[in-house]
C-alpha cells in the first residue's frame, strides 16, 4: 500500500514530486536494498482509502504482473544486495498463486536477496487461504501485515470494510497457527462515532490476537473519497485522547514506540519503513509506486491499462521526477527523522547548516521536544500533534 511510502501519505507530510515529461530510469548502476512492490487490487474499495487500489479481475491481474516482473527486471541494475522486500497494495494476497509464483521467481532471479533479508505481504481479514499461506512461507516471506483497522463491527461497516471482528480474530488465529513469527495489525483511530471505550476495545481484543507489531493511524478525510466531506471524525481532544492511550497501553504491553504511529515487541521493528524514515533509498515496483534513487523522488503512473503498456512497449512507468533541492532535502530530513523515537543527530543538523537548537527552544521549552544527549526528539506531548510541531520548528528554520 506505499510509497512515497503510504505511512508519509497518511501524516499528510507527502510532498509531490513535480510534474515532468516521462522520465526514463538512469542508466547507471546503484546499490538500493529496498524493494517496495504495488499490488493495486482489492475485493471492493474502503469508504475513506484513497491509495491506488482497484477491483479485482483475474485476467488484469496476470497482465499487471507480467508488466510487474518487466519493471522489476528493468530495475535489478539499481539494487545491491537486497535487504528489505514490502509487497503493498491494495491486497496483494489475492493475487492468484500463479501470478505471485511468477513474481517470486522473478525477485530470485534477478535479484539478491540478503539471508536475513526481510520481505512482508499486506493482507486482509478472510482474504487469505491456507494454500496461499504456504506459498507465501515457501517462497521467503517472514513478515505479514494485516489490515485489521477496529475490532467494533459498526465501525468496520461506516469503514466500508469487507471483513467483521470474528473474521479478524480468525486470520490472526490461523496466521499465528501457520508459522508466521512475525505479524503486524493495522488498527485507526479518529473513526466517526469511535469513542475511547470502543478504541479501547479494539486495542484490548488486538492483544487476544497477539501481534508482533502494532501500527496506530489516525483516521486522515482524503478528497476523493466517499468520507470527503459526509462525515465528522471526533472532536480533536478526544482523538488526541485515543493517541495518548494507544501510547500507554503498547508501552504497558511491552510494545516499545519506535515512530509515531508505530510499536513492536523487542527484535519486531518494520526495517523496510525505518528505512523510509531514516532517508534511505528504494526502488518502487507497479503502477503508483514511488522510488527514492539517488536525489531524486519519482512516482510510476497510477493507471493499470497505461502502466502495462508503458511496460510493454519497454518504457519505464515513471510520470513524475524531481531532484530534490538542498531546501527539501532538509525539510524531509527534519519530518521524517521526528517521526521515530531516534530523533535526529544535532550534528547531522548542523552539517545541513539548521541551527536546530536555537529553532526548537520554544518547542523544548512547551514540552513538545526534548534533548536526548546530543538527540532531538519528540515526546509524546509532541508526537500527539506532530504536524503543528513539525510546521512551527520548520517556520522557525526559514524552511
Ligand atoms: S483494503 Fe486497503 S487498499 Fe484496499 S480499499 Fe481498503 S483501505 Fe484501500
């Protein structure tokens, strides 16, 4: 589902990248080891998702993965050894056993994969098989994420959801049973009509379920989208009120923060997503996926029918590139290192030439940031209205 990744897209920190002619994929040679792959199909569209996805249909599914394995076999002179593998969507999990087969042969042929390397498949309650899961297993996959978001049926209805709450007890009891060690559930707060009784619920039947890894996204009104002005999310104290608790209650569990919206038992942590956010380089895979190469941010075309003929006729699939300057450099560099619990260096600040010190003071002084030796970092207080922070010590930067 990501990516400039979709975990930026939800924070509404995205930047576009800006329009220019169709970019051919450099020539010369890099050493990425961060592979994100686009599945952009779903059984039926969420009320408020605005990622790429469209409906499932068999026959586009075997043309976009033969347009995918192309693209990806175009990209292998950019990759070293591979260390990180996120097939995203969209629901990845249903694409049929002969088209993932086809992807996985591709990714070992034209690809090194690292021993340890990590490689997660997004999936969605009662959309994966037994038969699927041991495909999945057999061909490397250590890692599933699942799109669980409430555990209240009400709200999963509003949502547009396709599953209940049994069906999502259910595919984490028989994930768990099949031999995945490391699982991931996605749960959001900020629903219309959620209240913190009904968020608490959700997050005490995630632990019945016991995930390795929790991610906890603030619901975010995408135009577009059928939630897009007909619906109200609850008022900001209580949303702040539900972040604050999913904090404490991960923290009580043993569920350490490692980003904003992120928490993982000890040795659980999501390696491809801390990559995003310490700045690293990927190449992205499938119609809508961004890359991140050198200096340069650029996005494939979000259209399937055009995304499989830019593929056929051999021509790379990206529509937008741009290089980014010293200014937005900087800029990600700041919002995307707050956004995890490491911080940012003040020496690597002050190479860029940010005298962060000086434009955090007020924050530090309001308890939003705070000096960890010789880190800067958000508290909780700061992660709980990170954008207000972020665009208050940006103005104070000049940025
Ligand atoms: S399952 Fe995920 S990607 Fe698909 S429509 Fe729903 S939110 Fe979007």
């Amino acid at each position: 589902m990501t990516t400039i990744p979709r975990q930026m897209q939800r924070s509404g920190a995205q930047r576009r990248a800006r329009e220019s002619t169709a970019a051919r994929i450099t020539g010369s040679s890099r050493a990425v080891s961060s592979l994100y792959i686009h599945v952009p199909f779903c059984v039926k569209k969420c009320n408020y998702c605005d990622f790429f996805s469209v409906p499932f249909d068999e026959s586009t599914a075997f043309a976009y993965t033969d347009a995918l394995c192309r693209e990806l076999k175009m990209k292998a002179h950019l990759a070293g050894s591979i260390e990180t593998v996120y097939i995203g969507g969209g629901t990845p999990s249903l694409l049929p056993h002969a088209c993932l087969s086809r992807l996985f042969r591709t990714l070992q042929r034209s690809y090194t994969l690292s021993e340890t390397a990590e490689v997660t498949i997004e999936t969605n309650p009662g959309t994966i098989s037994g038969a699927t899961i041991d495909l999945l297993l057999s061909r490397g996959v250590n890692r599933i994420s699942v799109g669980v978001q409430s555990f209240d049926d009400a709200e999963l209805r509003l949502l547009g959801r396709i599953h209940t709450a049994d069906d999502a007890t259910r595919t984490l009891s028989f994930l768990r049973k099949s031999g995945f060690n490391t699982i991931s559930l996605d749960l959001m707060f900020g629903i219309p009509g959620q209240t913190l009784d009904s968020w608490r619920t959700s997050l005490a039947r995630c632990l019945e379920c016991a995930p390795t890894h929790l991610s906890c996204y603030e619901l975010t009104l995408e135009e577009g989208t059928p939630f897009w002005n007909s619906v109200q999310k609850p008022p900001e104290d209580a949303i702040v009120d539900m972040y604050v608790h999913a904090c404490d209650f991960c923290e009580h569990y043993g569920y350490g923060q490692y980003e904003i919206s992120n928490f993982a038992l000890s040795g659980h942590r999501c390696v491809h997503n801390l990559n995003y956010w310490r700045r690293g380089e990927y190449i992205g895979a499938g119609a809508g996926a961004h890359s991140f190469v050198g200096d340069t941010r650029s996005r494939n075309v979000r259209d399937i029918r055009s995304y499989i003929r830019h593929l056929a006729e051999g021509v790379a699939p990206e529509v937008d590139s741009a290089m980014l300057s010293p200014v937005e450099s900087a800029r990600e560099f700041l919002f995307l290192g707050l956004r995890t619990t490491d911080g940012i260096r003040i020496r690597d600040a002050d190479a860029l030439g940010l005298d962060l010190l000086r434009a955090a003071e007020e924050l530090r002084e309001g308890g939003f940031l705070e000096m960890r030796g010789t880190v800067l970092r958000m508290t909780r207080r700061g992660f709980a209205v990170s954008t207000a922070v972020l665009v208050h010590l940006l103005q104070n930067l000049g940025l």
